[in-house]
C-alpha cells in the first residue's frame, strides 16, 4: 500500500479516514460531510512553516452565531466533493477555515483548490461542535455525517424513537452498550441543511454524540479518526444484524436487560456516559 502523506498533519491523518468511509460504501459522490476542529497553536504553527504566504479569504456571515467557536480553525470537506477523492486530491476536497468576528463570519485559510465553499452541512456542523465542545470539555472535536446504508435502512423498518433504535442496537451485540451508552437520537425528518433541523440536532447532541436523520444518515461526534471510525462501524454492524432479523420475521430472543447491566458495571470505566435507556419505561 503507498503511504500518504501531506505537509499539514491533520490532513495526513483525516485523508485515509475519510477515503476509507467511501470505501466502506457510507459516503458515496458527494454524499457526507467531515469536519476537524484543530488545536489552534498547532495548525498556525504547521500553516506559518509551510504555507508562509497564505492570505486569508474574506469574512462569511455564518446562518446562527457560535460565540463559542470564535477564532477556531477547522478542516472541512467542501460542497460537492467527493469522499472517494481525498487521498488523490486532498488540497480540493479539503479546505481551512477560521470562525471570525466573534462567532458569526468565517473565512477560509487553506485548500479547496478548485474553489470549493466548506460543506453545504457546514452550519450544522458548526452547531453541533459548539454543543459537543461544551458537554464533553473539549474532548471531542471531530463531526462525521455518512449515508450507512443499514442504519438509513432501519428508518424505514422500525419507529423513529431514541428509545426504541437503540434498545435495539444493544440488543444485539454486546460491544454496542459499552461503546455506545449515550445511545442513538433520533431527529425527525426535516429538510437537509435547514436552521429547523440544526435546531432539532441541537437539542438530541446534548444528549449523545449519536444523532440519527431518519431517511438520511448518521451524525457523529467524537475525539479521533480511530474513535469516530470505531464508533460508526460498531453501529452500522450492529444495525445490520438488526435489519437481518427484521428481515427475517423478527427476533425470537435479544440479549435480556440483565446482561446489559452487567456490561455497563464491568465497563464503566470505558464508557462516555451512564447508559438512560437501560431502566425499565
Ligand atoms: O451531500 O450529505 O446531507 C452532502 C450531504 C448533505
Ligand atoms: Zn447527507
């Protein structure tokens, strides 16, 4: 296998990942998005030594403020590139912006050398950083959307509730309340890329890093290129599994509430959050 590398670590790192979400069949064409938000003093320093004649693009207004996002870089995959691309051509498919003006504009940095604008998704993304941001102290800094082909499939086989997908999930392999036991949120659905559905995601990623836009994909939060691969894959299995027996006429068994119990005991120490959905209703 060639190794890829890149002048600007971040891009070396999400380049692979994002490449590989399109082999993995969750992001076809341009379908998805990705967002980085880099550690500041990190991505000045690598863009002054590599790019020192950089000139920032001018200021855009940003649909809803994020105060609390003001002065961060993130790397972003543009509107209308392709997943499949990234490691052929990362400096199109990838672009650096800074958030400015207090949270309200942004203006771009680095890359999207075709003239790409960041993801059509890109407002909400900034939502859900500010959200993610605050409730995991920073820990997490990475959004990925994908088209899981299982997941998405579920929304038209069983009912759009919180609750109910991910009970299901559980169910039905042990890893999943271990990984994750914030679970899946479920967002109606609503026009893509309107400021009604960033709303609605808003209000479900206080709970989970876990967001579901039924009919349409996943929407997650998490720390790394490994943690945010590991968590999607974990969920789109276990919602394969889930569909098969659907598919199949339903479960004669799942695996019974006392055995997830003792999963959230023994793996405490793992998870992100106490698991809400393992009381009885
Ligand atoms: O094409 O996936 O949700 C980008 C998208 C919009
Ligand atoms: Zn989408």
């Amino acid at each position: 296998m060639t190794v890829f590398s890149h002048p600007i670590s971040f891009v070396k790192e999400a380049a692979p990942l994002v490449r590989l979400c399109w082999e993995m069949g969750w992001n076809e064409a341009n379908g998805g998005n990705f967002s980085w938000r880099l550690p500041t003093s990190e991505i000045e320093g690598i863009l002054a030594r590599h790019y020192p004649d950089l000139i920032p693009g001018p200021a855009n207004p940003i649909p809803i403020d994020e105060p609390g996002l003001d002065s961060e870089y993130f790397l972003v995959t543009g509107s209308g590139q392709f997943f499949r691309h990234a490691i052929d051509h990362p400096n199109q498919v990838f672009g650096i912006v800074q958030i400015v003006a207090g949270g309200t504009a942004w203006r771009q940095v680095w890359g999207f050398s075709s003239g790409a604008r960041p993801t059509s998704e890109f407002a909400m993304h900034l939502v859900a950083h500010a959200v993610r941001k605050r409730v995991s102290n920073g820990r997490e800094r990475m959004i990925l959307h994908s088209h899981l082909p299982e997941f998405i499939a579920l929304s038209f086989l069983a009912p759009l509730d919180s609750r109910a997908l991910t009970r299901a999930l559980w169910e039905k392999m042990p890893e999943c309340i271990v990984i994750f036991p914030d679970g899946v949120r479920v967002v109606p659905p609503l026009l893509p890329g309107t400021v009604e559905i960033a709303e609605a995601s808003a209000a479900e990623l206080e709970r989970s890093r876990i967001i579901s836009w039924s009919h349409h994909g996943i929407f997650v939060s998490e720390e790394s290129p490994d943690r945010i691969f590991a968590l999607v894959e974990t969920i789109e299995k276990a919602a394969s599994i889930h569909r098969r027996i659907l598919g199949a006429g339903g479960a004669k068994q799942v695996i019974p509430t006392e055995i997830l119990k003792q999963l959230s005991e023994k793996f405490a120490a793992l998870m992100v959050a106490r698991p809400e959905f393992l009381d009885e209703e």
